[in-house]
C-alpha cells in the first residue's frame, strides 16, 4: 500500500505561537504553495483521501481536488491544551519544563502527549493499511507525519520530533 501524507500550507499565525489543534488560517502565500502542492500530486491516482477536519489541511485538499475527503479527527495535529494560541515564550507553565525533558510521554498543556499522538495515528493507519484500498492521499499536519514516519520503521519515537516536514510537501510510505 502506498501512503501520500501532505502537509498544509503555511498558516496565519505569528511565529512562536502554539497552535496544534486550534483551527488557524492560512496565510496570504495559499495559493502560491497550493499551486505547487496539486502540481506535484497532479500524476497520482489515489482510490480514497482523508483529510483532518481542521481547516488548513481541508482546504488545501479542496484546493487539489479533492473537495469531500473523508475527515478523521485522528489525523489532527497534537492537542496543546491550555498552551494553544499562546506564545512559547510567554508561558509561565510550571509544566513546560517538564514537557521539554519528557514530551513523549507527558501531555503538553493538560492536552495530549506525543505518545498519545503517535498511538492514534499508528490505529487509523493500521485501520487503513487492512481498508482494502492501496493509494492513499492524507492531508494533514507535521506532527501525525512524524509520527505516521515511526510506525513505518522510519526512524525511533525519540529522533520523529526533530524530524523537517515543511509546509506542503508530500511525503510517501509504502507498506
């Protein structure tokens, strides 16, 4: 089975903003990488697109085509709790350092840890790797690829955050 995951475009928030699961726009340069995103995927025939619900990577997949994938709130980017829409620098969070020293396992913000991340992802692909189907499309956030890169053997949980995923490019597994 091959898996395209693409990432959205760039967004409409100040750097060193947290945003995981806040539903951010995109920013003015959409239809410039938009343009580059569905040309680059202009050759692909996939029999079934998922998309996260929220509306950066909707949009992008409507922009390509795509204008009713299927939407799964398993391919939504970390859950930052109380951090989101607040600037990384301003939090005062005792919790913070803590995060930084164990964010795979320790929940950011009273919202969601990468562990928890990469387990929800691991199940929908586990769901979608046994669908039947065998060209998949996801448009989706840098955090599910990464980890999405760690269920395929890729590279360890601990190495996935560093991981570059830039904004809309494609990356491609195959099972």
């Amino acid at each position: 089975m091959k898996i395209t995951l693409i990432r959205h475009t760039r967004v409409a928030v100040e750097t060193g903003i947290c945003y995981g699961w806040s539903d951010v726009g995109v920013a003015p340069s959409f239809e410039t990488e938009a343009s580059r995103v569905k040309e680059n995927i202009s050759n692909e025939q996939f029999d079934i697109v998922y998309s996260s619900p929220l509306s950066r990577c909707r949009k992008l997949a409507a922009f390509c085509g795509f204008h009713e994938p299927i939407l799964d709130d398993r391919l939504k980017e970390l859950n930052f709790g109380e951090w989101e829409m607040k600037k990384w620098d301003d939090l005062t969070d005792p919790r913070l350092e803590l995060w930084y020293k164990d964010w795979i396992h320790l929940p950011a913000g009273g919202g969601e840890s990468y562990e928890n991340q990469c387990r929800r992802v691991a199940q929908f692909l586990d769901e979608l790797r046994h669908s039947g189907h065998t060209d998949a499309c996801i448009f989706t956030h840098r955090g599910v690829i990464a980890c999405a890169m760690v269920y395929a053997g890729i590279c360890p949980i601990e190495e996935s955050f560093s991981i570059e995923v830039d904004y809309g490019s494609k990356n491609v597994l195959e099972f």
